[in-house]
C-alpha cells in the first residue's frame, strides 16, 4: 500500500470510531488527515507533473465520502431528536403551568 492509502485507512477508521465522547478527536484527526493526503498528492503531482490515483485510492475516496456523509446525517438525525425532546420538555412545562 502507499502512504496515501495508508492514510485513507486510517481517516476511514476514524470516521467509524466516532462517537459523541470522542468526536472531537477523532473528526480532528481524520480532518488532519486528510489534509496530509492531499499533500502528498500535490507534492506528487508538482514532482512527476501528474498524479494518478491507484483503484485502492479511488476506492477509499468513495467509501470515505460515504461514510462522512452517514456520519453527517447520523449527527443531524441526533440533534432532530434533541430538538424535539427539547420541545416536548418546553410543552409539558407550558402544561404544567397553565393545569396550576
């Protein structure tokens, strides 16, 4: 494996891993991670004048966007649901007080 591919493992295993305790981290790291990748690329590119990404690269270009974009509707989803108890919270205090 090269170093991008090994490094696009890694960001994938991050975006797996992430959970509410240990988001930050993690979102961080597969984030750095990323932007260390795309180095590489350039370096690569700016030495040999092209770059030409391996099946594997390609391959976990698309799994990682995927899984990004699962982790962003997971977290969107979870926030829904804080929202609406949040608002069923409000509601039954709003009854609390008129019942008085």
């Amino acid at each position: 494996m090269t170093k991008i591919e090994n490094i696009l493992d890694e960001v994938y295993k991050d975006l797996t891993e992430l959970t509410e305790e240990n988001f930050n981290q993690k979102f961080i790291s597969a984030k750095l991670k990323m932007q260390k990748a795309m180095e590489i690329k350039s370096q690569n590119s700016s030495k040999l004048g092209f770059f030409t990404p391996s099946k594997k690269i390609v391959q976990m270009a698309k799994l990682i966007s995927e899984k990004y974009d699962n982790v962003t509707k997971d977290w969107a989803n979870k926030l829904k649901l804080v929202q609406k108890e949040i608002e069923l919270s409000q509601n039954q205090k709003k009854m609390t007080i008129y019942n008085r």
